[in-house]
C-alpha cells in the first residue's frame, strides 16, 4: 500500500515499540486508592490528569513531572491530610519507574529487521532525555534506526524539521505510531503518511477527538507485524 | 601559558557563562526558614543537601530533583506537619526557576569572541537537557562555539569521550569552570589544563575535598578576562 512512495519509516517508542504507559496506570492506580478515604478514585484521578498537564508545561513529560504532580495533586485534593508515608511513597513510586525494565511489544524487533533493509528507519520519541535515552539503550533496538530523534513535543513543526535534517521528503515518511495526537495527526497534516497502532491503554492526555481527524485518512493496525504486509509485500 | 600548546578551550556554563547557584540558594533559603518552626535552619539546609545528593541518583541534575528533594527534606523533618500551602510553594518555587532570565557573567561575551578566532571552543555543561537547552538558547552565546555538550555527569570519561569525538588531544584540551570537582579535577587527571574561577557560591556537592586534588596542578583566576592573558597575549 506504501510500497513505492514512501522511503522513511518513522517509529514512536513509548507503547509503540516497548510498554509504557502501564507503568503510570498502575502508580496512579495506587494513588488514587491511598487517597481514596478523601475522594472517590476516579475523582482523584481527573484531578490527577488535569494536574499533570498542567504542570508539563513546566516540568515536561517523564516521571520527574508525574512524581510531582502526584504529590500537587494529593495535596489538592487533601491539604494538610496528606501523610509524610504518602508522600514518601510517591517518591519511592517514581524512583522505581526510572528502573523498570523495558519490555519491548511483541512482535517489534522482527518488523525492524525486516524493514531495516528496504527503509531508513527513524524513532521519534519525546519526553525527558535522560529517561528515554536508558529505555533505548535497555531496549537494544538502537542499532536498527538510522536515526534516534528525542522531542520536546511531537507537532507539525517538530517533524517538518525532522524531515528536513534527514532531506526526507514529506510524502516519502510514513509515521508509526500509537498517539493519534502525537504521531498521526501532525504527520498527515503535514503531508505524510501514518500508521495507528492503538495501546490497550493510551493516556487521556493523548486522545484527541473525532473533529480535529476530520479529513485526514490513516491506517489502523493492530499489531505492529501487520506493518509488514503494508510496507514489504504490497 | 598555555599558548601554542593549547588548541581547543572547553567552559562549563551554570556558574562559569552564567549566573545559576544564587537561583537554588534563594529558592533553599526560603524553604528553610519555612521550616525553621520545626528545625534550624542550618540543619534543615543539612537534610536538604543529603536529600539532593541521594535522589540525584535517580532524578537528575536540575529543578525537577530540586522540587522533589524540597518535599521530600521537609517531609522528613516535619512528617505529617507540612502544610498545604508550603507544598504549593515549593512546587510554585521551581515553576518559576524554569522561567528565570539567563543573566551573563561579566566579560563571558568578549573573552569567548575573542578566543573563538584562535580556538576551538566548546560547551560542557551537565544537568537537566530541557533546562540546560533553555538556558543555552536564552544566552545567545551558542554561536561562539563549535561544539556543545549537555552530560549526565562530568568525569574523566565524559570528557576522554568528548575529546576522542572532536579529535582533540588531551594535551591540546583547556577546561574553565567554577566547579573544582567537575570542570577541573577531572580534565587535569586525564592531562588536560584547566582554569578554575571560583564562583561566589558554589553547591555543597561540587566542593571536593583537598586531598583529591593532591598533585594536580591548575591556575585560578577570579574573572573570565583573566583568560585573555593567559591564552592570547601569552
């Protein structure tokens, strides 16, 4: 379906090429039931969201944000109840999410290898440096990409200039990736091709609604092996 | 001095181009008189300074280990008895760190203009990329060098790694910096020079002790003019 066209395939990494949000799901998961005796969880969860975008703006997306805005967020939500084991606890639950393991999707280092032969293969991911820089060497998928892009934020002007460095043109990338806001709709818009894997689990911050899709045309996978068929035997 | 020897000067940025640790001191200060209800001041800055030191482990250098480790200290020394409004606080003191104006130290913008037609000059600073890219974008100082350098930590290997990427002899190689532990000790251990200028105030981490520098010789200046005689009119 690409095949011809497109000569750059671009991959995001966080829930695309290994699991990621998980982690977050599950330390918020045991925030909220700790502040659970104050407000029902899935109250204390959209103060939460609303806490940790808010605060990205300063403190960027990573864990360093997250423990932050854990801590902002209880404090909202229980000012002056929130106990110091609490407290401590979120802290100890960020420093373990700086040393989790990298669990790649299954399926993901076969569909690099394949693809590495007949593309350039970029990832383009964002967040805290020092954070996604241990994941990609823990991952060991480094050695498949020509080249390894670490954003501040993945919009239309962050993959024009991509593109640009790398003299790719824009209807010769496709993206792929599991944020629709992040690494489908900047790409189309711009003019390039995309591919939606969705997570299981994709955080709200990432979702965009229906209008802003309105008219822009991707394709929506399942496994990142269906890749191969688009890209290799069409 | 080191003229005719010397072909590549390397400089440190926080404290050495610009103005930085009087940011953390103020934001220290205010939190421990804050907590000076519960602890002197002096052993709270104590705490604090231990409590920064353990979690640069595992959150970094930069403003975001800054605001967790201010929660994190005073929680300690007043668990359960944190306000509400002192968390706000702290986190509202490192928003606003983010956002602090890039203020030059006197001379940095003459002496790099100066030396940049004799020498290869490069910027090596460590910390935080997001923050250490504001600061570097904020100070317009980034077209006097050909090279710069944000690290997770400044040791011998770090710099042995630069010098072999820029093809620069160890011996060819000058580092000016305020911080004897980073900027200096380090550079003369692998037979490289170095120029310490002293900063008025210089974090607790970064002082090493004296027998560290046993048999390591460097020049100290107190102002980055000083430079000029040493490596031009030299």
């Amino acid at each position: 379906m690409f095949h011809g066209k497109v000569r750059a395939v671009g991959f995001d990494a966080d829930d695309t090429l290994w699991v990621n949000e998980p982690f977050f799901d599950q330390a918020k998961a045991e925030v909220a039931e700790m502040m659970s005796v104050h407000l029902p969880s899935e109250k204390f969860l959209e103060v939460l969201e609303k806490t940790l975008s808010r605060n990205i703006k300063s403190f960027g997306y990573g864990v360093k944000n997250f423990v932050i805005s854990m801590i902002d967020a209880a404090n909202q939500v229980a000012p002056g109840n929130v106990k110091s084991s609490e407290i401590e606890r979120m802290i100890d639950l960020g420093r373990a999410m700086l040393f989790n393991p990298v669990e790649l999707i299954e399926g993901v280092e076969e569909v690099l290898q394949t693809l590495g032969s007949s593309y350039e293969l970029l990832m383009i991911t964002k967040g805290d440096v020092a954070e996604q820089q241990r994941k990609i060497d823990l991952s060991g998928m480094a050695e498949y990409f020509d080249h390894i892009e670490i954003l501040t934020e993945k919009d239309g002007a962050a993959y024009e200039s991509i593109l640009r460095k790398h003299s790719i043109g824009h209807e010769e990338f496709l993206m792929v990736g599991n944020s629709v806001k992040s690494d489908i709709l900047p790409v189309v818009t711009i003019g390039g091709s995309a591919v939606h894997i969705p997570f299981h689990t994709t955080w709200v911050n990432e979702v965009v609604c229906d209008g802003e899709l309105c008219g822009r045309e991707y394709v929506e996978i399942s496994e990142v092996s269906e890749l191969l068929p688009l890209l290799i035997y069409s």
